[in-house]
C-alpha cells in the first residue's frame, strides 16, 4: 500500500522539489565555465573535491539535484526519506556558505550581498528537518489512531 504525503507536507515538497530539480536539469547544461566556476567554489569549502574534474563533479551536482528534487516530487516516497534527502543536501550547501570567505559579515552569520545566494539555502534544511519531524509525528500519530500509542494527541511521542 502507498503511503500519501500528509496535506500539510505537499506544499513544501512540490515548491522545494520543483526548484532543486530545475537547478540540477540546468547544471546538465553547463559549458566549461559554469562547471569551472561550479567546481572551484566547492573545492574551496570541500577540499578532497579536487579529486574531481570540473565537468565531473558539475554532472555528480546536477544529478543529486535532479535525484533530491525528483524525491521530493514524488508521492511515493515516504516524506521521512525525502526530508533525509533534503536535509543532507542543504546541510552540504550551508557547510559551503559557511566556509566560503566572503560570503558571511566578519564575526557573524549574516551574509554579504554575495552570501545572500548561498544562505538562501537554509530554508531548505528547516524545510528538511520539518519533514522529518513530520514523520515522526505522523507515526505516532497512526498508532494513536489505532489505539496502539499511549499518548493520544500529545504531539511528540518516543515510544
């Protein structure tokens, strides 16, 4: 039996799966440059990254985009696994603005003007981490329902 996204889950799946795919259907486009650009912004936060071709790694980024995007689209996976997904990558690209000069005021976490692109990202870990937590919820929720949970309509629940 498929499980349905909840109602309230939807809309931040569809608006944060629709964006990341798009972006990663525009880096299988990249020409040399924008894989160049892509790449050495990346090894300046992940090092081990230069182990990597520019085009490469351009197509790896492109394809976990497209791949987190599509979870996050589909109706059939489990809003636990795509919120998984989607907390991992975002938590990736806010690792990037934090370790990338430039992008925060000295001694803050505000972004430049410059970091604005990047910190834009941590919308999408709390998008992340609310799916998660709504999974969580919904679990003990179900058991509730059924009668199996003993804490009925409490919210959270570890049991």
């Amino acid at each position: 039996m498929m499980q349905v996204p909840e109602p309230r889950d939807v809309p931040p799946r569809l608006v944060t799966g629709a964006f990341i795919l798009n972006s990663g259907l525009s880096k299988l486009k990249a020409d040399e440059a924008m894989a160049q650009g892509l790449h050495g912004m990346a090894c300046g936060a992940y090092p081990f990254l230069r182990k990597l071709e520019a085009e490469r790694f351009t197509r790896l980024l492109a394809w976990t985009e497209i791949t987190v995007g599509g979870a996050l689209l589909a109706p059939f996976v489990p809003t636990p696994v795509a919120g998984l997904a989607l907390t991992g990558f975002s938590g990736g690209l806010l690792g990037l603005y934090l370790r990338t000069p430039g992008m925060r005021e000295p001694g803050s976490a505000r972004p430049t003007q410059d970091g604005i692109v990047l910190a834009k990202d941590s919308w999408m870990l709390g998008i992340g981490l609310g799916l998660l937590a709504s999974g969580a919820r919904w679990g003990c929720a179900a058991k509730s329902r059924r009668g199996r949970g003993r804490g009925r309509g409490r919210g959270w629940c570890c049991h």
